[in-house]
C-alpha cells in the first residue's frame, strides 16, 4: 500500500512519477453497449457458455461434456432458448458480430416484457391477485344453463 500526499491510501499500483493517477482498467466493457454492466456480463457468461456448448456438441460430439454444460446453464438460470437460438442461428461462434446479431432481438424482447411488468396497471395486479371470472346469477348464460339440465337431455 502507498499513501500519496493527500493521505488517502491506495492499494494497487504504484504512484506515477509525473504525479497522475494510475490507469483504470475500461478495456473490456464497450461504450457502445446498451444496458447495465451486469446485462453485459451475463451476456458474456451466455456467449462462453454457447462457445463451449458448439464445441462440446458439433466439433468433439461429446455427449457428457454438452450435458454438463446444459446442466451449468440451468444451474446458472440461463434461457434455454436463448442458448439453441445462438448455437443454431450463429455459423462462426468466434464472431462477436453474429452472435451480438443474433442476440439482439431476445435482449430486446426482454426489455420488452420487462416495461410491460413495470407499468403501474401491471404492479396493481400483481398486489391485488388473479380476478375470479364466474357469470352472474343473472346473467343469460346462467338461465340457459338451467333451461337445459331440465330438457331431459
């Protein structure tokens, strides 16, 4: 650990001798992504996984590692869709590109149901339950119901 002058202590790098404050390391997150860093890291974890899923399944047909595999996704709670979809929509699993091309419309329908739980109409239902649908006693379909139990049919 070094203290520099202000007298906050830092572990890590050393001091830079022209006084500036050391590198953060940004390499791997990309600014052009949209969504939260946990978005972008379980789509990375989703890409390994995939990678490793084509390898274990198309190139080596080894049926125990391609069933571990599966087994970790659904440990990790990975959408089985979402993993065949890119296992079967992608040709090159190496390529960033077509996989992220691939991806795109299930992150985007995602979203997608996600804004539609959020609403305020979709909070109140999930506090106030299930509506019980049954017909009024005084409903038409409520006397035509007794009308033929008594026709002898």
């Amino acid at each position: 650990m070094w203290t520099p002058p202000g007298g906050r202590r830092h572990s890590g790098h050393p001091p830079d001798p022209s006084g500036r404050t050391p590198p953060i390391a940004t390499g791997c997150f990309p600014h052009d992504f949209e969504g939260s860093f946990s978005a972008f890291k379980e789509r990375q974890l989703v890409f390994a996984l995939t990678r490793q899923l084509a390898d274990a399944q198309f190139r080596r047909g080894d049926r125990f590692q391609s069933e571990r595999l599966w087994q970790e996704a659904a440990a990790e709670a990975m959408d089985a869709e979402r993993i065949t979809g890119l296992l079967y929509g992608v040709h090159d699993h190496d390529d960033l590109a077509a996989m992220e091309a691939v991806d795109r419309p299930y992150r985007e329908r995602q979203q997608e149901a996600l804004r539609r739980t959020s609403t305020p109409l979709a909070r109140l239902a999930r506090l106030t339950g299930p509506r019980q649908t049954r017909p009024s006693r005084n409903h038409r379909s409520a006397r035509a119901s007794k009308a033929l139990t008594g026709s002898g049919r």
